[in-house]
C-alpha cells in the first residue's frame, strides 16, 4: 500500500510584476502557512520517504519549509524541472517512474495541475487545492499503475481550516 501526498506551494508574493514567474518567492502569508502545516503534517505524524519538488522558488521554498517541520532532510529532496507549472497528465508520468522501494511520496507543485491530478486519480472531487493545501490519498497499486482512479481520498487539510 502507498501514500501519495499533493502539496501545492504556498501563497507567492505578485507585488513585483518585474519577477519572472519561476522565482517569485513566498508572501507574508505564504511564509506563515508553509512551517504552520508542517506542524499540521507533523501532528499527523506524516514522513514521506520521499519528496518531489517543483524546482521554482516558491514551491522549492514550501518544501523545505514543510520538510523541516516534519523531519525530512532537505538534502533529500528531489527537484524536478518537470514539475514546474506542470499538467496532471505530465505529474503522473514523474510519479509513474518511481521507485517501488518508496512507500509514501509527497510531490510539492502547481496548479491547476495538482487539483485536475487529484480528481482524475482520487475517487474524491476537490473544487480547488488552495495554496499550500495538502492532499492525502492512498494506492494499493504500484506507482507505474497510478491511473484513473486508482486513490482513495484520505484527508485534506489547508491554511484556512485553521486560520483567519
């Protein structure tokens, strides 16, 4: 049995419209809720044996964030260009190729590519993940297997659940 973990990044600065896309960095609010659901995460006693991130500022810098709330070495987190405001057909592909030896993958990325990921492999809608939600779903296949369908919805947890 896996567990796959869909984190998109958290809220991202826009004041600056000068700021190429790929290196906004995180808001105000952004650098609140990223350790604050690491400690939601952790409480949840969550510790991937793997992370994946989008290599962009503001996702690179919510997994390291979260991360180390939860006791995951940063020199272990895995970047991959591929993720970078990727599409749900080209998430699945990175998650298709790894290694059967990982029972629990969290993937730090964009959307609307995670929310369309989650309702096409998850047997629960979500209207929209939220910046820095976290989407909790459980395989019984292999990771070459992940399709259409083939997660059950464990949990959902986001910023707003608990603050403001």
């Amino acid at each position: 049995m896996k567990t796959l973990y869909l984190a998109r990044h958290a809220k991202s600065y826009w004041k600056d419209q000068s700021i190429p896309d790929f290196d906004r960095p995180l808001n105000s609010r952004g650098k609140r809720d990223a350790p604050f659901m690491g400690e939601v995460l952790k409480d949840r006693k969550v510790i991937p044996d793997l992370i994946i991130s989008s290599p962009a500022k503001r996702t690179k810098k919510t997994a390291l964030e979260i991360a180390s709330k939860i006791g995951y070495s940063e020199k272990k987190i895995l970047y991959n260009e591929e993720l970078y405001e990727a599409s749900s057909n080209t998430i699945i592909k990175a998650l298709n190729k790894i290694d059967e030896r990982y029972n629990s993958v969290m993937i730090f990325a964009h959307n609307p590519g995670l929310t369309l990921l989650n309702n096409h492999i998850s047997n629960n809608y979500i209207e929209n993940i939220p910046t820095c939600g976290i989407v909790a779903l459980q395989l019984d296949k292999k990771w070459n297997e992940l399709g259409k369908n083939t997660c059950k919805f464990l949990y959902f947890e986001y910023p707003k659940l608990y603050l403001e």
